[in-house]
C-alpha cells in the first residue's frame, strides 16, 4: 500500500508578472531511509497553482498542491516526480524519473541455540540478517548486561533467570533495524534429592522408588543396567521404580539405575542410584539320631555369617539341644532377609548297655582279683554289651572289647560302648596297684687299704629285709640292722638286698662293689696349682697338678657344684669358673681295685679367688605418662670402693645453630657427648672459629673458613665447654658457647631421652661399662633394649564400611559403623595385635567399662545400631541419640602395658515410634491412622502409606494423620515408609482385620394368600467371628407369627393379614459389624374377574363368538383357569373365545387358584 504523510508549507506569495511558466524544481535529499522527510520546491514560486505528483515506480502516487511540499515516504522504492504549474498565462509540467530514491531498511533475523537452556548455558546467536538495502556495516546486541558488535555471538548464561535480547542493523546507506529476539530462558540442571543409595532389599523382595528432585514437576525416567547375577532382564521406566529383583548370586550384589530427571524447563541430568540387593541366606542341617533317654544336639550351617537362627519349636541359637524325637525346623535370617526353613528328623533309637567287665592277671597275689604290685603282671580286661555290632572304648586304654594294661599305679578303667551312635552308660574296673618297696642301704666302711675289715650295713627302707654278702662273714641277714659283716680278703665285694612289702610285693636289688679292700698302703695327698690363684673372670683358667705319692688315680671337685672329675695321677688339670668367687678345691688320690676305686687318701684343698667386675643394671618401673625419662641402677658384681662406672644411652642427638644477623642462635648450647651440631650460615660473609689457636681452653678444635651459604658440621666427643667466634664480627659480640656433658658415670643416673622411639621395634641399647683398675681386668659391659612411647596419642576413626570409602560420625538407626584404631605408631605398639590391644566402651553413659569379649574388642570392628540387643550391636538395643564412644588402645612396652583411652562422639539418627490402628474393622468402615513415630534428632520428612504392602505407594507426601476404609474383606498389612532429615528410611507395619458381613435370605415365595406360611433359606456370610441375627416379620398391619426371631434360620414366618408385608434380617458379628436386608411380601387373597366382547347382542346372528378377557389378580396361577361358558364350553385358557349358536342369556364362570395353593376364588 502507498502509504504517506503530508506536511503543508504556508509561504506568502508576493504579486508576480506574467512571464513564461517554469515548472523546475528542485530536492533537499534525493535519497533517504524510510520514514524520513522529503522537501521539494519549486524553482518558481510565483505560479498560481502546483500540483505535485509522486509516483511509486511499479505502485501508487500521491498528490500534493502545495509548494514548497514536504512529506514521508515509508516504502522502499523508485520514485518519479512530476510537477504542474498554472498561472493566468497558461501551465507548464516537468517530469523526473527516478528522482527520489527510499532505501529499504536491513531485516533483523537470526538462528539461537535450541532450548532448554540450563546453567550454565552456553547459547550461540548466528545471523541471517539481510542489509534491505547496500550493506550491513554495523551489529550491535545486548544481554545479559554484555554488548556484542559482531554479527555472530556466543554468550554463556550463568545464572537462572529470563534474559531478554536486543539486536541493532546499521546498512551502508545509514538505515537501522533493532528487534528483541525471543528470552533466553535459563533454568537449573534437577538433581535427585532421593537417596541415591536407597536401603538394601531382600533378594525376591520388591525394590520401590520413588525419586524427588531439587526442582519441583521434574519427571524422571530410568533405565537398570545389565547385572549378569540378577535374574529380571534390564528394564526401562518412567517415574517411580517399582519391581522385584532376585540374585543369583550368594553374595550381595549391587544393581546400578540410571536415573534421568527432566525439570519442566527441559534440563535434564542423569544420576547412578545404587541398590545392594542382599542374598538371601541358605541353611542346612542334618538329620540326627537320639538315643533314648539321653539328648542330641543339631547344628544349622549357614551360608553367610552374622545373621540369628529361629527353630521350631523353640531356639536361637546355631545349636541346640533336644530330648525328644521328631521334626525341628530351622530358618537363618540376616537382617530382614531370612533363608528358606529347612528340617532336620530327630529318630529316637534304644541305648545299648554294658552288661560286665571280666579280667585276668596272676600277679604273684591272689590271681584274677584285680589287686597286683607295680610292674609285675598284664591285666586283661574284657567288656561284654547288650549288642553285638557296636564299638568299646576305655579311658585310659584303647578300643576294642579286651584290652592289656600294666599301671604302676591304681588306675580306674571306664569302658563306654557305642552302638547306631548311641552310648551306653559308662561302666569301670578298678586295678589296684601296689608300689614295690624300694631298696636303699648304708654301710660304715666303702673301701679300706687292707683286710681284715668290719663294716656295718643298714636299711631305713620299710618292708621285711633279707641280706645276701657274698664273701663276708655271716654271708646273710635278715632286719634293717645295723648287721656287722667281716671280710677278711682283699676284693670286691657285693651285696643283694629282698624286700617284701606288708602287700606281699617283693623287690630284689644287687649293689654291685659294695666294699673295695685293697692290699697296700693309702697314697699320700698334696697337690700344686701352675696358674695364678686370682684370676679375672674374663678367660680364666686355673690349672692343677697331683704332687702326692702312691695314687693311680686322682678325684678333684672345684668347689662350684659341677660334676667330680676323675684323672690320671700324672695329669695337669685345668678349669674355668663362670662366675666371680672364691672356690675351695678338694682333690682326694686313689689306688685302684681293678676298675674299681678302692683305697684313698686323705682329702687336700685349696681356695683360689676369681676376680671382677661383672656389669648388670636395673631398670627403674616404667611410668606410662613419662617414658622418656628412666633410673638406671648398677647391680655389677666384684665391685669396690675403685669400681668405675660409664653409662652409654645411644641417644645421639643433631642441634643445629644458625646465623641471624650478627649473633649466634642459639649463642648458648647445652648437649651431650656425641651430639652433632650443625652450624648454618643463613645470610652474611660470616664462618665458625672454634679451634684451640683461638681459644686454648677448648677440649678440641672446630671451625670453617669465611664465606657465605654454607654449612657446618662437628660432633662433639670430648666433654667441656668449647667457646667459638665468627672472626669478621667478634668484635661486634658474634659469639658462642656449647657446653658438652660427660658421658653420666657412678652407680644410678636418671637420664632423659631426647625422643620416643620410632617404632616398636627399634629400642635405644643403653649399655653400662664397669672396671675397677686394682683388680686390673678388663672393663665388661651389659646392655639392655629401652623402649619409650607416647601414650596420649590415642585416636580412632568411623567408617561406613570395612574399605573405609566413607568417614562419618553419624549413622541411621540400624545401619551398621566400622570403627578402627587410628593411634599412630609406636605407641600403636603392633597393629598386627589390634585385636587384643583395642578396646571399645560404645556409651560411656554408665561410666566407662572395660569387656573382653569379642564384640568389644579389636580393630577394626564393626558395630550394628540395632533396635534390638544383639551380640552384633554390643548387646545394647540402640535409640537416636549422641552417644560417647571410648576406645582404649593398650601399648605393650616390654611387657609393661600402657593405657590410653580417646572419647568421640557418635549421633544415631533414625525414627522410632511407629503408627496405630484398629485391631479389626468392618469393610467400608472408615477407621483412623495415627502416626506416632518421630525422629527425635531431626524430624520426619516424608512419609508413604501403603495400605496393602503390595509395593504401590497409595498416599505419598508427609501426613502424619489420616484415615482410610477397605472394600474388601481380609488381613491386610499396613505399612508405612518414613524419612528423617537426615536420610534415614524407617518402614513401620500393621496388621488389621477387615470383617465383612452379609445379611442375605431368600423365601420360597414372596406373594402368598392370607394365612399362608413364608420358608427362609439363610444365604448369609460372615468373613470373621460369630454373628448374632435379629429376625422381623410383620404383614400390613401387624407381626406376622412369630413376628421376630434370633435364630440363624428361624424357618417360616405365617402372614394371616393381606396387605404388603415385610421380613427384615439385621447381621451383627462380634466385632459389631452389620448388615440388614428387607424382602417385601405380598400378602393377597387371589381374586377371578373377566369381561366378553360382545357381552350382548339385541339381534341375535347366530353364530355369534364371544371373546373373554381375563381380569383376574393377585397372584394367580396359570395352570388354574377354568371357564364355563354357560353353553357347554370350557376352557383352561387365559383369554378364550366361545361360540354362541342360539340367542338366550348365558351365565359365565371364571374359577382361578393362587399360584401358591392357598386360595381360589371364582367370577360370574
């Protein structure tokens, strides 16, 4: 369309002459964008009239007639201009093609980046704009508070929120277009807000879901991962996840869901929910055997352990007990998973007996009795059993039937017999057994140089004693003595000793060399030692030589309890003492009877002296708060007065002494012999003068040249006091001193160390070195191993599980926490024995307490918050709440135990309590659901009833308080799903009772004539209990008989009132549960009427028929109608037809009965 405006410009004209007209004219553009102003003027303002023609090249043109003439052109297009002047001497026209130009305006249009746009969202702005006219020469855009000058863009939206877009054109012929692109949008990405570590199910249970976002209407869809353990095939989904899932595996198996939220703005996230599926358990156990009268015990295996056993009848426990035969059944559950049941048969058997115990021995007493000395004789003992077929044992003994025993003392010998797995009651004999008596003498000559000789044998051992001496004079005796026996030849002699006890046990003993006469002299005893009488301990050796006359052999004792020693008169015999002392050495020289020591001289002796000292020191008690400091005690031996002592602790020590400025720090040092110190120059032309040149008083020199960056080390083994200087700046006060203390030397010393050890394995060796320069020999030195640890460093850790993925303090209400000992080492003396060393107190609420059994002890260990007392929750049943944890961690210190005990706190979440309802209600009843859980540390924040348990959840949210009714009858369990703050799911269940009753009857008839009787047939139901029934029946107008009944079937009720009647039933059960029915009953006598057409006829045309309606009521039979038609006719139809031949008046009868018999009435 031609669109334009028009601005008239007034200018006052002036009188003009006539002259020749001149239609010219001229423009103040030729060319603009649209919606600009065009002026044109005349050349000639003098004509009386213009007229102005504007014409849109291929379109419209407007006409103006005014000049100079103003106007705006909104199309972009060509335009011809065309003017006409008129004065009073004629008119002119002139005409321009093409005079003025409108260039056509650029065309903002641009391609954005699909939506949604989630944050942060990058969004790409692409150009498809067109110049309109010449060319695009300049962009602007603006969002987001960023300007962009360039045709494409890309801008990243990092917040939520509606972000709108301005674009700006600029074309080469200066023609701008702006336009707001279409908001950016941005939302934020959902995340789940569900657990995405949902509580662990039952293998075969269903698995329910329901995922909550952090932004509210996102939808979710779910896609479950392949798991080649789980038998479902992988499955897809939207919105709730809602299936069962069932392993194969017999461990615990972890099912992945991918689960996608889609907020309503179209971002969209994918999150892993990770669901354990737990195995569900297997059990067995055999079948057992049970011997009358005695019991058996059956054992469950498991496959997995931790869990608790149920039997039936009765048991808890892995094993148990019984007495009694039949079938026990067994079910394992772990957590709420629980195994199959499975049953053992316990078949009750006879024990078998032992019927006797038969043995034989001849032991010199009585034979076959039982009663033998000790050593002389084998019993045989032979049991006999009330079967055949089964197996003896005897404790002590063997198996078999008969057994050989020979006991040195009285020994009872049980036998049990087992036979099908059962044993007979234990059944003994008795061996009684006497000690032979023992056989031991004296005499007051052993040997003598020469006969004759008398001696005097004795015996204090008990018995009746005979003697036999072979050679002497008497050769026998009988008694104790003293006997006096005579030898009148030298020789060897023996003796034999029989002693018979008061038993009747003999024992007979030869003493070989009784007596050793010789036929000589005794040799004379002297002897001389060839080494030192004092020696010193370390390699002593002293040695001694036989100087007497007339032995052949020579018997020495050294005086320190080692054995005698026997030695050839010639030979020089040393030894070596072990220990300090003075030793007394007895030699006694032989002449020899054979092989046999026969004459001997009298004893020589002399005392020799070993010298010391010997180190050995104590340890003072070890104080487990202050290890590093200890006494040490000197318990050297051969010590005197002169005994010096130098103790060596190992504990060398690095100090180090910088430079800082122009001083020294520390400029004052105090260590130990055989500390390093390390000098470090830290800045400055400085070095370290020590040396004896500078300062003669020095035990030793030390120092370094002058320069920069450098290090210095000396270790310090003289002790005293060393002066040092740096040389550049001594004058400036830059000095030092390092005091070194001697070793620490005398009988005790208290002694620091400088650090605890760096394990449990690497002690400090403290060494004691003791000599004492008068005795002259060689120092001896004695270490020990000193250990010293921290003790209060005790620390512990919580985790979620045994792999210690997560730590945490907190825990939900029936999950479990592993708690490990994190006490560094070496006052963790040996983590290897954490099992004994760490114990665990789980609430200090009572006071600290100290158990060893299992549950509390060891590291790591694991804890189960359960509701329930359980060994695996530390036998304490477990509420929310902030429970104080203590673990004591014992360091074993040589032997020395240290305690140390750290307290944490725990907080149990969870919700206890749970929800009410009725016991029983009927269908339809509404009853109230009352929520009485709570989460005592948090609060509840969702809770989803279930009113069937089926999976479905049927009310969602976190109403606490509701109502609900079940059409249908049944045992329906409620179960209800909370939340906490903290994360923690609970599921709570009830069980309620839904009843229904029915009240329902049928009669054998419903409509009856007057006195008739109705029967009642009892269709009622009743889903629970007994019900009571309330029976009434009444005609119109008054009880029927009997009018009301509370029998289950009161049989018929008599209406003897027509009308319409009733029977009601009202139901009730136990409960209070109803139901009523009415049946109406139609209480009227039949009734017969009728009418015929025609039922008259004033000219008679025989043959005439004549059709009869039946009009009767009430009840009546079909098969009763009887008509008589007055002539002759009858009929049992409803409505017949007769033929009338004559003319005369006929009387018509209608006769009906009641369908029910009970009356009839008749029409005429």
């Amino acid at each position: 369309m031609f669109k334009f405006s028009l601005i008239v410009l007034l200018f006052s004209l002036g009188t003009a002459g006539v002259m020749a007209q001149n239609s010219d004219f001229s423009a103040s553009t030729n060319s603009q964008c649209p919606g600009n102003l065009f002026t044109l003027t005349a050349d000639d303002n003098s004509m009386s009239t213009y007229l102005w023609t504007i014409t849109e090249q291929g379109g419209g043109s407007s006409n103006y007639n005014v000049n100079p003439v103003a106007f705006v052109l909104e199309n972009a297009a060509i335009y011809d201009v065309t003017l006409t002047v008129t004065d009073g001497g004629g008119s002119s026209s002139t005409t321009e093609v093409g005079y003025l130009e409108v260039f056509a305006n650029p065309i903002v249009d641009y391609t954005v980046t699909a939506a949604p746009y989630c944050a942060p969202a990058v969004v790409d702005f692409t150009s498809i704009s067109s110049a309109g006219s010449g060319t695009i020469i300049n962009y602007q855009a603006f969002t987001d508070g960023t300007p962009y000058t360039t045709a494409d863009f890309q801008h990243t939206y990092n917040s939520t929120g509606t972000y709108p877009i301005n674009i700006s054109i600029e074309n080469s012929n200066g023609c701008v277009a702006s336009a707001d692109l279409p908001n950016i949008v941005v939302s934020d990405f959902p995340s789940l807000t569900s657990p995405l570590n949902p509580n662990t199910i039952c293998s075969g249970t269903n698995f329910n879901y329901t995922p909550t976002s952090s932004i509210a209407g996102s939808t979710f869809s779910w896609v479950r991962l392949p798991n080649p353990d789980v038998i479902e095939a992988p499955t897809t989904g939207v919105g709730n996840i809602s299936e069962t899932l069932t392993t194969v595996s017999t461990a615990n198996e972890s099912v992945t869901y991918e689960v996608t939220t889609t907020s309503p703005g179209g971002c969209q996230s994918t999150q892993n929910v990770i669901l354990t599926i737990q195995a569900l358990p297997i059990v067995t156990v055999d079948d057992a055997v049970l011997c009358a009268g005695q019991t058996t015990s059956l054992t469950a295996t498991p496959s997995q352990t931790g869990g608790t056993y149920s039997w039936i009848p009765a048991g808890s426990t892995q094993t148990i007990s019984v007495n009694a035969p039949g079938t026990y059944t067994v079910s394992y559950s772990i957590g709420s998973c629980a195994s199959a049941s499975v049953d053992a048969i316990v078949t009750e058997i006879a024990s078998p007996s032992i019927t006797g115990i038969s043995l034989t021995e001849n032991s010199g007493l009585a034979p076959d009795d039982g009663i033998m000395c000790k050593g002389s004789d084998v019993v045989t003992l032979t049991a006999t059993a009330s079967t055949a077929t089964g197996t003896f044992t005897w404790t002590p003994g063997g198996t078999g039937n008969s057994i050989d025993v020979s006991p040195n003392s009285t020994t009872v010998y049980v036998v049990e017999y087992e036979d099908n797995g059962c044993v007979s009651d234990p059944f003994s004999q008795t061996i009684t057994v006497f000690s032979a008596p023992s056989n031991a003498y004296s005499s007051t000559i052993t040997n003598s140089c020469s006969s004759p000789v008398t001696t005097e044998y004795s015996s204090t051992s008990s018995g009746s004693i005979t003697w036999s001496f072979p050679g002497g004079t008497p050769a026998t005796g009988a008694g104790s003595g003293p006997i006096l026996v005579d030898y009148n030849s030298s020789g060897i002699y023996d003796i034999q000793m029989t002693n018979v006890s008061a038993q009747g046990c003999e024992t007979v003993t030869d003493f070989p060399a009784a007596i050793v006469i010789g036929n000589g002299f005794p040799p004379t005893s002297s002897f001389t030692t060839t080494t030192p009488i004092q020696q010193c301990l370390d390699g002593n050796s002293f040695c001694f030589d036989y100087t007497g006359n007339g032995a052949d052999t020579v018997e020495w004792d050294f005086g320190d309890g080692s054995p005698l020693e026997l030695h050839d008169q010639n030979d020089i015999v040393c030894h070596t003492y072990a220990s300090l002392g003075s030793y007394t050495v007895t030699m006694v020289p032989y002449t020899t009877v054979g092989s046999v020591l026969g004459c001997s001289g009298f004893p020589s002796t002399f005392t020799y002296e070993v010298l010391g000292p010997v180190s050995s020191f104590t340890v003072s008690p070890l104080d487990c708060e202050n290890q590093l400091t200890r006494t040490f005690t000197s318990t050297s031996s051969g010590v005197s007065g002169s005994t010096q002592y130098s103790w060596d602790f190992n504990d060398l020590s690095s100090d180090t002494v910088i430079t800082s400025g122009f001083t020294f720090v520390p400029n004052v040092l105090n260590i130990n012999v055989g500390d390093v110190v390390v000098f470090v120059n830290t800045g400055g032309n400085h070095n370290v003068n020590g040396t004896q040149a500078t300062f003669p008083a020095n035990p030793a020199s030390f120092g370094n040249a002058v320069g920069t960056g450098w290090t210095e080390n000396f270790q310090f083994n003289i002790p005293g006091t060393y002066n040092y200087q740096c040389d550049p700046h001594a004058g400036m006060g830059m000095n030092g001193t390092i005091i070194v203390s001697p070793i620490p030397a005398g009988t005790s010393t208290t002694y620091t160390f400088s650090d605890y050890s760096p394990s449990y394995t690497i002690p400090y060796l403290v060494t004691l070195t003791v000599e004492d320069p008068l005795t002259g020999c060689p120092p001896s030195t004695s270490t020990q191993n000193i250990l010293a640890f921290p003790n209060d460093q005790a620390s512990f850790e919580t985790y979620t599980d045994f792999g210690q993925t997560t730590q945490t303090s907190e825990v939900c209400l029936g999950d479990e926490l592993v708690f490990f000992n994190t006490t560094p080492l070496p006052q963790n003396t040996n983590p290897s024995t954490n099992s004994q060393d760490t114990q665990w107190d789980w609430t200090t609420a009572n006071g600290t307490t100290w158990f060893t059994s299992s549950e509390f002890r060891g590291s790591p260990e694991d804890l189960l918050y359960s509701e329930q007392s359980l060994s695996t929750s530390g036998n304490i049943p477990w509420q929310p709440g902030v429970y104080t944890v203590a673990m004591r961690n014992r360091a074993n210190n040589n032997g020395t135990y240290c305690y140390d005990t750290v307290y944490n706190d725990i907080t149990v979440h969870g919700i206890i309590g749970g929800f009410t309802v009725p016991d029983t209600v009927c269908v339809g009843e509404v009853f109230n659901v009352d929520d009485n859980s709570t989460a005592p540390l948090t609060s509840i924040i969702s809770r989803d009833w279930d009113w069937e348990s089926d999976g479905t959840i049927d009310l969602s949210g976190n109403i606490q308080n509701t109502t609900h009714s079940f059409s249908s009858p049944g045992v329906y369990t409620i179960s209800m799903t909370a939340e906490d703050a903290f994360g923690c799911p609970r599921t709570f269940t009830q069980t309620i009772v839904v009843r229904e009753i029915l009240a329902s009857f049928s009669v054998n008839r419903d409509f009856i004539c007057d006195d008739e009787e109705v029967t009642i047939t009892n269709n009622n139901s009743i889903s629970f209990g007994t019900p009571t029934y309330n029976w009434t029946a009444s005609t119109a107008v008054s009880p029927a008989i009997p009018g009301t009944s509370s029998n289950s079937n009161p049989g018929s009720f008599l209406f003897d009132e027509t009308g319409i009647g009733s029977i009601s039933l009202t139901i009730t059960d136990n409960l209070g549960c109803t139901d009523d029915t009415t049946m109406q009953i139609d209480v009227f006598d039949v009734f017969a009427a009728a009418s015929g057409t025609p039922n008259s006829s004033s000219c008679f045309n025989p043959p005439s028929v004549v059709t009869f309606t039946n009009l009767s009521g009430n009840n009546v039979d079909p098969s009763s109608y009887q008509w008589y038609f007055g002539n002759g006719e009858t009929s049992t139809e409803s409505n017949p037809s007769t033929i009338y031949s004559l003319p005369g008046t006929f009387e018509v009868s209608l006769v009906v009965s009641s369908l029910t018999g009970g009356c009839s009435d008749s029409a005429v």
